[in-house]
C-alpha cells in the first residue's frame, strides 16, 4: 500500500505514489577522482570533538544536600562540591524532625546510589554523613576548619566537570577502617569515565592526607609544563566519629576513640575559664583575711641600736611675745627705686621748661 499524506483537519488526502527508478537514475554521476581527494583531505585536517564516544558503564550518582539550620559557609561549601563533582545531583533542604532513614527514600527517588549529607546542629556544629544507599556502609564526621573557593582565592584553576586523580594517605592501606573509608571515598569522588557532564581531562587531584587522626581534604590543579601542583580549594577536615554497617544506621562497625565532641571541647573550655576566676577571687579572699588580722607585735631587739648615733639634744625655748615680722628687703628696694625716678622725671620737666 502506498503512503499517503494527512491533511492538518486530520483528513486523508490523496495517496502518494512512489517514484520509480529511471535509467537515469540508476546512472548517476560519480564523483572526480579530484573532489575524493580533496575530501579526505578536509577529513585528516578535522580537530575531533572533546566528547570521547566510549560508553558510560559506571552508573554512580551522588546526592548532596543538607539538613535545615546551616550557614552561609556550609551553602558554599555544598556548592563547590556539586561544581566539582559533575555526577551529583542536589535536592531541598530536609527538616531536622525527620529522621536520616528517610534519606534512602529520598536517594532512590532521585535515581542516586550515594549520598553526601550535611547535618548542622546547634547553628555552629556541621557534621557529614558519607553513605552507600541503600545497604550501607555509611560514615560520620565532624567537619573542621571550613575554607569555601570564594574564601580562598587562590591562584590555582581548573575545567569545569573534569575528571580528578585521586591521591590517598599511604596510612589508609596501614588499618581496616581506613580501607573502608578509602573504599568508600574513591567511589563518591571519583568522576565516572564517559559521564554525559564530564568533560574527558584530567587536570586536578584531590588529596586525601590523616593526620592528628584526621583526614585532610585538598584541591590541586596540574599544571602541564612541570607538573607542579598549585591549590585550587575548597579545603576542609574531617574528623571521624563512627561507621556504621547500615546506610544512616545500623551495628556500629568502628568507634573513634580519640574523638572529643564539641559540647566536650566548649565545656572544657569554659572549666578553664572558671578555674581562673575561682583562682582570683580566692587570692582576693586571703589578702581580706589578712588585713582583718591582728598586727603581731615583735619584741624589741636590743641589738638594732647598736649602730645608731644619737643627735645632740637642743634646749626648748618658749616664745611668750609674738616675733617681729621679717622685712622683704626686696620690695623696700623697688619702692626706693620707684622714688628716685618720680623725682628725676620732674626735674627734666622742669628743665625743659
């Protein structure tokens, strides 16, 4: 049957017939052998595109969003790490009277099998939850020492959705949950290959470095003439807590016993503070106390006087008559003075008339 052509009321019209082939047809032009040349030519001289054309085969998705209650640099800080990170994904903000079960519904509804979530407490206190929705492991940390990439400024760049190389601690293969956490961290920050955002570059490094039972986050770029590596940022410690054998949850697979709470530290803080304060106040009360005393009278030592010289006694005289006043000899020479010039000045008067 023939194909036929729909008018736009939805009408058929008349059917179109095929064209049929003609000797003509059959007998086209070849190209030149010239032209052929040229364009293969044109083809050799082509830059190819930048998208590679492999296939995307590591389907990982991240999820990083926060809870309610954070501030303006844990904002910056989830938006750095989105732009660096070109296979996240981001959602609203959840309320803190949820609990953090529900963050493996909220991964599964947005197609994502990692999760990056920011918990803020007490408006000053950020902690971040590392999990693999929805069977687990999952990793909580104190985040510390917070520097966002407008705080920074540093002179380092780099492509955006480029593909990072990942640089670990030698210490993170030395103990087992270490290795978890290495494990757990190549697979949330490591870009997959032929990702549609990804641009296929490898121009910086994310450094993972533990130190004082820490770990250290970095962002170098590479640069190609040396292979120098100059800071891009953000930058920011994590300080592990707990993990945990279940996403957001679960038996509790490693404890960190060299991990001091916040609440710890400010209270600690403040018993120093109040330590110095009790220290004065009790110095001020014994210096009281000694005032209120009683003055101990020591005895007399005959021995003080021994070099002492005693002056000679003069006789006391009573005044029975009140003595003269003293002359100011002073003030009888300028009136004597003053006289001799008053009667100079009227003897040249006298002569000049």
């Amino acid at each position: 049957m023939a194909p036929t052509k729909r008018k736009r009321c939805g009408d058929l019209a008349i059917q179109v017939k095929k064209r049929k082939k003609t000797e003509k047809d059959a007998k086209a032009p070849k190209k030149r052998p010239d032209e052929a040349q040229v364009e293969e030519e044109e083809d050799r001289d082509r830059i190819p595109g930048p998208v590679c054309k492999g296939k995307w085969k590591n389907k990982e998705r991240i999820l990083i969003f926060s809870s309610r209650g954070i501030n303006f640099r844990t904002r910056h800080l989830m938006q750095d790490l989105r732009m660096l990170m070109p296979h996240s994904k981001a959602d609203t903000k959840m309320d803190r009277k949820d609990k953090l079960f529900v963050i493996n519904e909220v991964c599964e509804m947005k197609n994502c099998n990692k999760c990056v979530y920011f918990e803020a407490k007490k408006k000053q206190d950020l902690y971040m939850w590392l999990s693999n929705s929805p069977h687990g492991p999952s990793a909580k940390f104190l985040v510390q020492n917070i520097h966002t990439l407008a705080e920074l400024k540093m002179t380092g760049n780099c492509l955006k959705g480029s593909r990072p190389l990942l640089s670990f601690d030698p210490a993170f293969d030395e103990l087992p949950h270490y290795a978890l956490l290495k494990e757990l961290l190549i697979q949330i920050f490591s870009t997959p290959r032929y990702h549609p955002k990804s641009q296929p570059f490898v121009d910086h490094v994310f450094t993972f470095t533990i130190l004082d039972n820490r770990i250290w986050f970095r962002n170098f770029q590479i640069i190609e003439e040396d292979a120098a590596l100059v800071e891009i940022g953000p930058r920011f410690v994590l300080n592990l807590i707990k993990i945990f054998q279940g996403s957001f949850g679960g038996p509790t697979l490693y404890e960190n016993p060299h991990y001091q709470s916040p609440n710890m530290q400010r209270r600690i803080v403040r018993s120093i503070t109040a330590a110095k304060y009790r220290e004065k106040q009790q110095v001020k009360d014994v210096q009281k106390l000694r005032k209120k005393e009683p003055k101990t009278i020591l005895p007399h030592d005959p021995t003080a006087d021994v070099f002492d010289t005693p002056a000679e006694e003069k006789p006391i005289e009573i005044q029975w008559v009140k003595p003269e006043p003293k002359v100011d000899l002073s003030a009888r020479k300028k009136r004597v003075y003053k006289r001799h010039r008053k009667m100079n000045q009227k003897m040249n008067h006298g002569n000049a008339k």
